[in-house]
C-alpha cells in the first residue's frame, strides 16, 4: 500500500508513458493485469501502472493467448475485453469456458451480447436487478443496444479468464443465467432460458428486497 493522497494515481496517468495499446487511447482502466505487485516506499504510482501494464501485455502476448486471439480475429486489446467480460459474469471459473462460448456464439451470429455487466459498468453500478429502461440508454458499453465487444475492458481480467476467451467451451449456447450461487444455467434455445430465469425470479421473490431479472 502506497499512502498516498487520493487522486496521485489519476494524477499518474495523466502523466505517465504508459505502453498501452493503441486502441486503449492512454487510458489502463481494464489494462491493469490483477496480481501481487511488491512495493517500497520508493515505489512511484507510474512505476506501478507501467508494472501492472506491462504485465498484461506479457500475459496476452503468451503463445496460447495470442494465437487464439488471432484465431477469433481479436486484437489482444479485444481479448482482454472479452476477458473482461468473463471475468464479471462467470458465478465461478468453472464456468469461464461456457460464459465465453455463449460471447463467441452470440458474436457468430451477429446477436447483441446483452450482458448485464457492460451494462452496469455503463450505468457505474453492481445490480442484478435490470430493468427495461436501463436496456435502452445510448451508451457504448450497452451491450442489448449495441452490438460486438465493448469498446474497452469493463475490469481487470485474470489469466483465466483470458485463457477462456481464446479456448472456450464446445457448445451451442445462446443463453446463461445464475439461479441461484454455484449453479448457472447454459442454454442453447430462448424457451428453455425464460425456464431457468422463471425459477431464478422465484428463488429472489421468496427471499427479503428480491428484484426480478428482465428475460434476455
């Protein structure tokens, strides 16, 4: 921990040489890569963001990440972003494969992403509790409005994550939903997902201040 007064660390990247790609336009949100970093009492903000940046690029230019990133025909900046994606909507990282399955399947088809996450990250909050409204803002990182990848990470994703993006799961899913913790609900067709979100809204009515979830 460094203890410095809030505000250094924006302060630094404003300032610093960081060696972001192109296509983060100078700003490392989502470019951190999330691990241990030691520090001293010599340890500079900048010199800590260069650390966590260069980092990532190490860990997105490792063969197997970089090669299947190409075979998808995503930039490693793009990797990272679908990484990201995975990284806040897998319940676990047993799950990683398959949140990155229904990403792929649902960008094959031309499909928006409709990801709550994006969508939250849009909005600056953490909910489950989305409503028709909130589908229909004009932003970027909307993801039922817009379709494709966001144009940026949403946070930092782990090496596993980014190892999903470019090896997902085999499958034909469509649709997932968590019902309930520890157990997420793959489907390939729209009737068997409004079966799984039915009883997800079922579980979250019977307990206390339970929003319901919009059918995607």
């Amino acid at each position: 921990e460094l203890h410095l007064p809030a505000g250094t660390t924006a302060s630094a990247v404003a300032t610093a040489e960081l060696p972001l790609p192109a296509e983060a336009k100078g700003n490392p949100e989502g470019y951190l890569f999330p691990a241990t970093y030691p520090v001293t009492s010599k340890t500079t903000p900048a010199a800590l963001l260069g650390t966590m940046v260069r980092t990532a690029n190490q860990k997105l230019a490792t063969k197997a990440v970089a090669d299947g990133g190409r075979a998808y025909g995503m930039t490693p900046y793009q990797t990272a972003t679908l990484a990201s994606i995975i990284e806040a909507e897998a319940d676990n990282p047993a799950d990683m494969g398959k949140v990155a399955r229904v990403v792929h399947n649902r960008l094959a088809k031309s499909m928006p992403l409709q990801m709550d996450s994006t969508l939250n990250y849009a909005l600056n909050r953490n909910t489950v509790d989305t409503k028709l409204k909130d589908t229909r803002i004009d932003h970027p990182f909307n993801t039922y409005e817009h379709r494709g990848l966001p144009p940026a990470p949403i946070d930092s994703p782990g090496l596993q994550a980014m190892a999903a993006a470019v090896a997902p799961t085999p499958g034909d899913w469509l649709f997932f939903v968590t019902v309930k913790p520890g157990d997420t609900r793959f489907s390939a067709g729209y009737e068997e997902h409004r079966k799984h979100v039915a009883e997800f809204n079922r579980l979250r009515a019977a307990a206390p201040a339970a929003p319901a979830v919009p059918v995607k």
